[in-house]
C-alpha cells in the first residue's frame, strides 16, 4: 500500500476539505492504489482559538501573528533535530500532496511567508535529499496587490514561492492569475505551470452526492455569507459595509420571490460575525448561521435552488451539484468559480440586477442546469491531468 501525505486544514475550512476531498478522489484517478492518506495540518489557522474583539475579524489575525511564529520557529527547530516522529511520514511517504487552497497569499498587513512553517519544512526535506516527489493539486493564490507594490512588499514571500514550485514534479494551477503570480516569482516558461479545474468539483465524486431534480428541490436559496473573507480585501472595513448592504438586499428579494434563506457558515469566525450582526439589525433577527462542514453544504445545496455567496467554494460547490450560483467578487480567486459556469459580479451595489437575474434562474423548472456541460468538463479535466501524471509524476513513484 502506498502512502500520501495530504498537506491542507482539516475541519477548519469548509473550501479547503472540499478541495483536500476532490484531491483523493483525483489521486485514486491518476494511480494505481490503494492508497493510506496520511495528514499534514497547515498552520495558516493557529488564530482561530484566539478571543475574538470587535466585529472587525481582522484583529484575531493580528493577535495570531505571534503565536504562529513562535511556532514557525519550533517547528524549524525541531526538523533540523534529526527526524523526530513527526517528519517520519513525510520522509517516508511515497507522495506529498498539496491540496490547493490559496497556497500562495499576500495582504497589506503579512504574507504566506510570515504566517506558514510548510514551505520551510519541505524545502529542508527537499535538501536533505530523501524527499519523495511533490505535486500540487489546485494551487490557488490571493494577491490584491499590483506587480510593483507585490515585489516592493514582500519580496521574500515571492523568492519563497519560487523556491518552493521549483522542488516540485508537477504544479497545476486552478487559475490565470495564480500561474502569472508564479512566473512572476521566477519560474521560468520551461516550466510547464498547467490550467486545470480547481478540485474541489469533484468532492461531489468522492462522497457520492447528486443534486435532486429542481422540481424536487427546496424553494431555498442557501447564502455562504462570510465577513471573516474581508481580511483578504485592500479595504477590509468598506467591504465589510458593502456585504452587509449586499445581503440586507438580498435577503429582501429572495422573500419577494418566496424562497427561504438559508445562511450557511464555512467556519467558526462566521457564525460569530453573523451573530453579532444579527443582533443589531431587524431584518436579521429571524435567522441563523448554520455551520456546516463539507458534507453538511453539499448535503444543503443539492436540495437547494441556488446559492448565493461570497465563499468561492460554496460557487464551485452549487456548480458542481448543477444549481444556480451567484458569487460576489472580491479578490483574485473568483475565476475558479467561473470555470464552472458560476455567475461572477462585482461586491458592490451595480450588481442588484445580477441578483433578479439568479433568482429567475433559481425559478425555473427542469433538470439541474447545465449538468451534461459540466460532466463534460471534469471528463476533459481527468484526462488532462492523467497525461501530466504520466509524464510528470508517475516515473517518480515508479523509481
């Protein structure tokens, strides 16, 4: 039996188990099994257990800076010990994989390089020279800055990534903007840096959910509302304001139409913000935010009309069940959603007519929209990536 070292959180981010999910579901595709998926937990998380302050979520990651380069540090330490336990199976693996999510981030306040210990740990691997091979499934960024301001800001972040890319068989990235981010870092084009589907489509694969027929469906319309994301904008404060505004409407228009909303939480800082800014407005106060893991969403969305969202994945998610998906845009990663059909608009008031627009579609009658289109694409997909695998990656395994 082989064994693969799953690198990604774990029940701590509805998008990054569904993208971890897709992946096993895709690393069975690819090679001959069976496989042990064994678990590296990402630390980009440590803040989450910390005391929340004011609505603003921006603080919990401030407070979290020092915590996690404490432990960055010990976790450096203890590699270059010699193999203590922990670094056994990473050693020892026939596979690391990382499971996409934004691997690579850059805000205003930090960076993937200030708030990580996984690049370190595996570029000591890689000198050590006892590594197995690394491939990346669905590497995502976030990255609000322009060219100049990214090389000016975090330079070291930029070298890290290219570091990094460089000690891997196969990198495949789920969008546009995340491979001019790497070629950008260094990368040369000899490189091939390959465009796939982001893998978190085929969760749906791994745990055998189907949407029901719309006919069937619930006349609700799930709502991935997330304030926690804001950090991620230039403005993070005039965001916040703007999403309020945006569900606050929403939420006026699905009642119109006779849906029943459904707000669903893809981790515990949502729940928190959301009740907090239930508790201080009237059209809120009837509702809850529900927080669901992996399977509770798309358990949800497939007896569902539609989605509406500020969470990329919970687009990919309601795209990959065939429902209705509206994603508000809000940094870099929104193309990952419209690879699948996902109805992409601007976080700000132009897009109220967008929302009539989704909620028309949520209306109609027949088979889960678009279902033949998309079985096509992921089809496309697996083959694409079973032709890098047998290139890139399976004479390493097979050595």
């Amino acid at each position: 039996m082989k064994t693969a070292l799953l690198l990604s959180t774990f029940r701590e981010n509805v998008g990054d188990d569904l993208i971890r999910l897709g992946c096993e579901y895709l690393l069975e595709r690819m090679s001959p099994g069976p496989w042990r998926h064994e678990r590296w937990a990402k630390s980009n998380a440590l803040g989450a257990s910390l005391p929340l302050g004011p609505l603003s979520t921006t603080s919990i990651h401030r407070r979290g800076r020092l915590v996690r380069a404490v432990l960055r540090r010990l976790e450096r330490a203890s590699f270059t010990r010699g193999n203590p336990w922990r670094y056994r199976t990473l050693l020892s693996s026939d596979l690391v994989l990382l499971c996409g999510t934004p691997l690579f981030y850059f805000t205003r306040e930090s960076d993937f390089a200030h708030t990580e210990n996984w690049p370190d740990i595996l570029l000591q691997a890689a000198r050590s020279g006892r590594v197995p091979p690394i491939v990346t499934l669905g590497c995502g960024s976030i990255v609000p800055q322009g060219a100049d301001e990214l090389r000016e800001r975090h330079p070291a972040a930029l070298d890290l990534a290219r570091r990094v890319v460089s000690i891997q068989s196969l990198v495949v990235c789920r969008d546009e903007s995340t491979r001019r981010l790497i070629r950008f870092a260094g990368i040369p084009e000899r490189v091939p840096l390959p465009i796939l589907p982001c893998p978190s489509a085929w969760a749906v694969d791994r745990l055998g959910i189907g949407a029901v027929p719309v006919a069937s469906a619930d006349r609700t319309i799930c709502i991935s509302f997330s304030l926690e994301s804001s950090r991620w904008s230039e403005d993070g404060e005039r965001d916040e304001h703007v999403r309020i505004d945006l569900l606050s409407k929403a939420l006026a228009a699905i009642e119109r139409r006779g849906f029943r909303p459904v707000i669903l939480a893809h981790n515990e800082l949502d729940v928190v913000a959301f009740e907090r800014l239930r508790r201080s407005r009237k059209d809120m106060e009837g509702l809850t935010a529900w927080r669901v893991n992996a399977v509770d969403l798309l358990g949800h969305l497939a007896v569902a009309r539609g989605v509406l969202t500020w969470r990329v994945h919970g687009a990919v998610a309601a795209r990959s069940l065939g429902i209705p998906a509206l994603l508000f845009r809000t940094d870099s990663r929104a193309g990952t959603a419209e690879t699948f059909g996902a109805t992409v608009v601007p976080n700000d008031v132009s897009s109220e007519p967008a929302l009539e627009s989704f909620l028309a579609a949520c209306d109609r009658e027949g088979p889960p929209h678009e279902q033949e289109a998309l079985v096509s694409l992921k089809a496309h997909a697996v083959e694409q990536l079973r032709r890098l695998w047998a290139e890139h990656v399976e004479p390493s395994l097979a050595g």
